[in-house]
C-alpha cells in the first residue's frame, strides 16, 4: 500500500468514525431479572399458571412479567426478581457482579442465551422451587439495533465497539468491549446492568455515543 492509498483509508476510517459518533443512542439499565422456559414456570407457580404482562420493553416483544420469584445462592439470596417474557429455550439469571457476590456466586460474563458452564442457582417460586445446574450470568454489555440503523452507522452484527456515557458530566465514562447485536427484531438501545450504570452515573433514557 502507498502513501496515498494509505491516507485515503484512514481519512475514510476517520469519517466513518465521525458520522457514528453524531448519533445519539439510548440507554437502558437492565436490573437483575430471570427468563425461564414453560417447564420451569409451572414447576414456580403451580399448573394452570401463565405469565402475565406488567409493562413493555423497548425491544419488540418482550415484557416484564408480573410474576416475582427469589435467587438463592451459596451465601444469599435476592428476593422479588422480576420475570421477563415470553418463554425463553432455557432458565436464565441475570445479575450484576453485586448481586453475584451478595449471593455467594461467581457467575461469567456472557452473552444473552449462552449459558453452558454458568453458575448455579436455587429459584423459589410461590408454588415450588426448581434447582438450576447453569444459568447464573453477569450480562456482557450489549447494543441492540434494527438492520436500518446498523446501516445507517456503518455498524455489523458482531461487531466490537466503545460507546461514551455520562458526557459532559464529571462521570463520563467510556465502556469498552460493547457488542453489536444487530436483528429485524431490535431497536436501538445500549443495555448496560445497574454496576455499570451507577458507575457512570446514568439512568434509562440518558444518551451514549460511539468513539
């Protein structure tokens, strides 16, 4: 490569840098909260059951449950965790590194659905509990987005990006490692779990931008 096609790809990376840095992308503080499949729901609240709807999320589709149930690990437990529906293939808990050591547990930090290996856990419903061999993770954070707004930044699903929170504040703070997950069944969104969220001193709503 010579000299000018060498400063024409880094004016091109520099571009594409700025366009992505001008686009205001929400946030939104994920708590700790628990997906269970159908199998695992009755065995918490009794047959004849279902999961009913509280509220809505941003991402299409899903919803925070009425239903409640506790966490309890080795050393503690965390009472009233919120369910989030619909049904998921397999029992999932998602904590923050907080709420991993208030219980006793040392969960990884994984991606949503990818839960082979991870911690175990006690779940105690009104109706029963159920042991949980793996399932216990801290959230790795995460950006949703629908095709459309991936295009329009320049981004791919996969893809590894950092993202600024808290900016003009004395808390700004840059998150690295952030990966891109990119679906027809997103909308645009960072998640960031209540550890990360307190850290940088943001609340659902506030805005983060691509560095």
């Amino acid at each position: 490569m010579d000299n000018a096609e060498l400063v024409r790809d880094l004016s091109a990376e520099v571009a594409k840098r700025l366009q992505r840095s001008r686009n205001p992308i929400p946030i939104g503080v994920s708590n700790r909260h628990i997906h269970v499949t159908k199998e695992h729901f009755v065995a918490l609240f009794g047959p004849g059951r279902d999961m009913t709807k509280f509220r809505n999320l941003k991402q299409p589709g899903f919803y925070a449950a009425e239903q409640k149930i506790d966490i309890v690990g080795p050393k503690g437990s965390i009472k009233g965790v919120r369910l989030l529906g619909p049904f998921r293939p397999h029992t999932q808990m998602e904590v923050s590194l907080t709420d991993a050591i208030g219980l006793g547990a040392r969960p990884p930090v994984r991606e949503s659905g990818d839960v082979k290996g991870s911690g175990p856990v006690r779940l105690v419903g009104p109706y029963g509990a159920v042991e949980i061999s793996e399932g216990l993770i801290i959230s790795r954070r995460h950006l949703h987005m629908a095709p459309a707004e991936a295009q329009t930044m320049g981004m791919q699903d996969r893809e590894v990006i950092r993202l600024r929170v808290g900016r003009g504040t004395d808390r700004d703070t840059v998150f690295g490692s952030v990966v891109v997950r990119v679906s027809d069944q997103f909308s645009l969104e960072l998640h960031l779990d209540t550890d990360e969220a307190n850290a940088a001193g943001v609340k659902n709503g506030d805005l983060a931008y691509i560095v």
